[in-house]
DNA sequence: GTCATGGATGTAACCGGTTACAGTAACCGG
DNA sequence: CCGGTTACTGTAACCGGTTACATCCATGAC
C-alpha cells in the first residue's frame, strides 16, 4: 500500500514522464492532430510501461462520445439472439466500440430505458417497451436509433430493419392448404405488440379468407415466440375439455415449435401424419428436429449486421432512413408433411 | 436551434430550477444523505418535467463505479450462450447494472481487451484470450473478476463457476463401452485452450485405458464446439480415402453435434444403427433432434446466474473465493443407441 | 441559558480526459 | 530579408457529476 493501490495511470502521470503536456498526450492518442515522430515514439513506450489505459468515462465525459451502442430488447430467452448478436457483434468488432444488451419491457421497473443518450451513442431497438412517442422524442432529440423488427412511427423516417412476415406466411399457409389438404390450422401469436407476429397473423387471416375457410377465435393461441410459453399453451389447449379440431399448427418461431413438439409428442400425436408443424427463423437446429421442421428462412444475422451497419452510418452523420425489408423463403422439410426421404434439401 | 439542441439537462438545471444546490440534487439522486422531504417532492417533480437523466459517464468519473459489468466470451457462436447470458441477465436485472459484451481471443486486434478497469466494475471472464499472467495482474489491482468455465491461475483464489466435466465424461464413454458395446469412438475437441474440452478429453483418454482401448490419434477431430467447425470436420473425416473405422461419437457439445448429424445425415450413415453420438450441455433443441440426442445436462443458466452473483458480491466487498464446481448429469435419448420408444424421459 | 447534536443545505475542489486558443520554430516563395 | 504557412506543442477551461468541509438552525440535556 505504498499508494492508493485503486489509483490508476493517468494521462497526467504519462506526460509528465514523457515530459510533454497533457494535450499532446492526448492527440497521439486521438490522432487527431500532428505529433512529432520521436514524441510519438516516447509516448507510445511510455504509455506501454506504464500500461496506461484511458479511463473510458473521462473520455466519454470530455468529448460526448460514449464509444458504446446499446441494444434494447424484451428478453434473451430465445435462440433467436444468437445470429442476431452475432451480426451485431460482427460489425461492433471492426470499429473501435463497444456493446451493451439491456432488456426492457413494457412496464419495466425502471422508467427511463436502461440504454439511451445518457449512456450510449446510439441504439438498436428491438423491444416493444418503447412506445412510438418516446421513439418519436427520442429521433427528435437527434439520438441515433435504429428499429429492428419494427415499423417506424408514422411521419418519421426512423431507419429500420425486418424482415418479410405477411407474404411468406400466406405462401407457408397455402402449402398447409393446397399441398397437404388442411383446413384447421392453429395459429401461434408471439409475445403481445410484437410486430412479427401482427403481420404473420394478417398473412394468417388474409389466406383463410381467401380459402373461404372460416377464422376460428380458438384456433388462435399464445406461444410468446418461446418454447416454454408454447409448450405451456399447446398442453393447455390439448388437455382442455372441450378441445377444437385441427390438423395444422403454425408456431410462429422455430423456438415455440420445439415446445409444441414437445406436447403433442406426450399426447402421442403424431407429426407430420396427424397434424402438420411449421415454425419460422430456420434456426441452426430446425432440420435435426424431429420430425425436420418446415419453416420459413429469416437472415437473422443479416438483420443484426445491416442495423448496426445503418446505426453506425448515423453515427457518423450519413443519411438512413426508411425501412430495409429483407426476403424471406420457404424451407420444406418433413413436418408439414412433405415426404422427403431425407432432408436433403440443401 | 434556439439552444444547442445536443445540450441535454444536467444536474446544474435542475438545482436551479429548483432553487437548491447541485449538492442537494445530487443527494436526492443517491439518497445518500437527509434531504427534507419538501425538497425531496420539488427535486421530483422538477426532475420529471425536465426530463433530467443524470449523464453516466460524467457519474462515473466522479464516483469511480460505472454500474456496468463485462463479459468476455470468445464469440458468440452458439446457443450456448442464451442460457447463459439469461443467468448473467436475471441477475443484472434486480440490481441497476448495465451489462456489456465483448468478443476477445488470443491475439486479437486491440491488446487491451475491450472491458476491463477502465469501464467496467467487474467482468466475467469466458474466454482464453487472457493469459493467467493478465488475470493475476487484474486480480493484485483489486479488480473484480470471476472466471467461468475455467480454473483460477495457481496460487489465486480468484472465484470461477464451472460444471463437472471430467467424471461425467467418463460415465458417458462407460455407457457407450459397456452398453453398446462401442470401441472406436471419435472424440471432438472444443476450442484450442478450451477447459471443458480438456477435461472432457482427460475423461476420454481415461476410459480407454481403462477398458484397454488403444488411443487412436486419428479418432480425435477438431469441432471447436460449434455447429459449422464440426460438420466440417466431420466431413473431411469421412471423406478421407483412408477413413479409419468408427462406431460412436462424443462431440463435445450440442451445437457440435448438429454439425455431426448433418454430415452422417449426408454420407447416409444411420444414427444410432450405425454410430452411437453424444453431446454436451443439453440445450433446448437436444431432445427434438433426429434422433433426439443422448447428452449431458450441464446447468449453463446456474452458471451465469451463479457468476454473476459472485461478482456482485465482490464488487459490494464481499468475500468470494474458490471454484464453484456445478453437477452435470447425463441424459440418455435416442442417439447413442438406447431404444427408448419416444424421449418420454422427463 | 448554554452547549452539544443532528438534520438540511451550500461552496467549491476534484474525477481524467478533450480542445480552443495561443505560441514558437522552421520553412518557403518572392 | 520578410510575411505567411505549416508542424508541433503548451495552458487552462470545460464536460457533469460527487463529496469533503463548512454553515446554519432547531432540538434537547443539563
């Protein structure tokens, strides 16, 4: 305990023992402004023996920058995040910044948003927590946001990035339909106000009518895009007393479909000969399913890179704006029924 | 522009529109000090109207906490990581801690690692990309830091969460040898450096001898826990031109074990008429595969949640210490050969 | 009535960087 | 030889909070 053993190195410390002043320290550092070659030299092995590191919130305090960008989301229980985080992290890791997730929800203890301008220089959005007037205060406060899986708020041309929802689902429900003759097919919401969801359910109720096959209240059910929520949902609705027919289950995420899976399994209902299974994302594991799930192809990770792509391209003041739709496709596999002898799809 | 419309309100707007001092303000912020309860109800409302955010860094560069902690993983390919970024967020939740990510393997581009003192309280630490050397330093500087999936550097007492690797791996090569009779059993390392990969290779390379089994330098693959390194490998495995005899496979970890059945899936190799597989972690997707795998259950969100605990306890002075080793059990399905009718095993 | 005590508040230094402004020396064209 | 650049460096104010120290007042013990 010679000294405060908490003190660390400062820029202070590194010029006097360089002998330069404090600001020049500071433009080798930034390089933002000439420094000689032999200061360079002697700063750069000084900062090295000393092992200096710049304290991060002096920096972020002096120059308004927080070299950070947040990601705002409902929950992480999902596989789902992993491209995500993936395509995020891809391009975080090339510029010098650094990453911070915080979940929010609607009705989160905490008023204000874990992540925002206090703390962040910009942030993805995928979370309902945020109402479409704090997106609004927020685009007019100049605070870079990019929305993902989410509809910018009327009038503003906030970026954001999704991916095609309402066709792909008409296409998946009239292969349910068409190919394999079904009629009663369930319908999974994901969690509430996710907008997946909304225009999965449009694709869902636009097919029906286009089929003339009347929509049916209790063929819709809950399965919070979450293997446990759909589990907890499909065994409810299987053990119930009065039980609906059907013949066709759309998940609505790959994840909730393990949990369906998972109950009709122990209702020994089988799939695809009883009822036909599809989910969406075509996450890593969906063609080692059991039975291999049909499902809808989503560019997760793509979706991660471009928004952070598009957030970094605000932060440093190019345009974005509108929304970036990417394609989605069908992948057949066994589970709605197509008999292919193996998956080799691919 | 009536104003620099950057210019957000701080501390100093608040005092004065309330008619106090920037000390008060800052008392009622970290009720850390009496502040009359008049005062207490103005500060509130003025704060509300005003729509005050304390500025972070300019918090943590005078108090010299920065409410966010680190983690530092390798990369983020692989469902392994939500269930562990669940614990590690359920814990950060109930406190009001932000939670930063970052990549960082051996010989990254930067050399300090991207958290660290500098802007962070305390990280976890699921990486090799730091050198026991590194973690004794950060250790001696008082700053906190619990290991996971790794042992402390000798003579360090630094706190790490890890599962039971080694013991269990061996009851799993028991149950191929003794139950099905299996004796060239491929063996799938992790990640160069990789803990579990060691240990679970100790526990291979035990039960061969122990049931003397020649170690075959030919049976090991590389499939670095992940999903596309080993179905690569597996596939230049079989397509070798002289491919040596197998009839089971360890994998190493769940994810590896998509990439495996992929492969097999491809060279029309039945699983488990033909070869025994075996996986590690039991995620989510384990028992919907096909075959549903056999695996080990190693509790990842315990591990998360447990670290994280740990570290908080460090950062609020108290005592941690020691390696928390958590029980892992092995889960027999389909895919190493056992005929249970469906995997009613829960 | 006096003095100690504790509640409530204010003043100003300080955290560790960035950067506007200013200054010096070397160099260059005419 | 001189005025104007250009390269490099230094001084000190500033970013927006926290907190040590001081002050003031009301209360209660004696």
């Amino acid at each position: 305990m010679t000294k405060k053993s908490k003190h660390s190195v400062t820029i202070r410390d590194v010029a006097k023992k360089a002998g330069v002043s404090v600001a020049t320290v500071s433009r080798y550092l930034n390089s933002n402004a000439p420094v000689s070659v032999a200061t360079s030299k002697r700063l750069k092995k000084v900062m090295k023996d000393m092992l200096y590191v710049p304290h991060a919130a002096a920096r972020h305090l002096a120059s308004k920058k927080t070299r950070v960008i947040g990601l705002l989301v409902n929950n992480l229980h999902n596989d789902f995040f992993v491209p995500l985080l993936n395509g995020v992290e891809a391009v975080i890791q090339g510029r010098d910044y650094n990453f911070m997730i915080a979940t929010y929800r609607e009705g989160s203890r905490h008023l204000p948003p874990p992540v925002g301008p206090h703390n962040t220089d910009g942030m993805l959005l995928f979370s309902d927590g945020l109402s479409d007037e704090a997106l609004v205060a927020l685009n007019t406060r100049n605070y870079p946001i990019v929305l993902v899986h989410r509809t910018p708020p009327e009038f503003t041309k906030i970026p954001s990035v999704t991916v095609e929802n309402k066709k792909i689902t008409i296409e998946l429900m009239e292969h349910f339909i068409k190919k394999h003759g079904k009629k009663r097919i369930i319908f999974m919401r994901g969690p509430a106000n996710q907008e997946d969801s909304y225009w999965r359910e449009l694709g869902y109720r636009h097919v029906l009518k286009a089929n003339n096959i009347p929509f049916d209240e209790k063929l819709i059910l809950n399965g919070g895009f979450d293997r446990d929520v759909a589990y907890e949902s499909m065994n409810k609705f299987l053990s119930s007393e009065n039980r609906v027919e059907f013949d066709a289950i759309f998940t609505g995420s790959d994840d909730a479909a393990i949990g369906v899976l998972k109950a009709l399994q122990q209702y020994s209902i089988r799939v695809p000969e009883q009822v036909s299974v599809a989910g969406f994302d075509d996450l890593g594991f969906a063609r080692f399913l059991n039975p291999p799930l049909t499902t809808v192809r989503a560019p997760t990770e793509a979706v991660g890179r471009i928004a952070t792509e598009r957030l970094f391209n605000l932060l440093e003041d190019r345009i974005e704006e509108g929304v970036v739709l990417l394609p989605t496709e069908i992948v057949i596999r066994r589970s709605c029924g197509c008999q292919f002898e193996s998956s080799l799809d691919e």
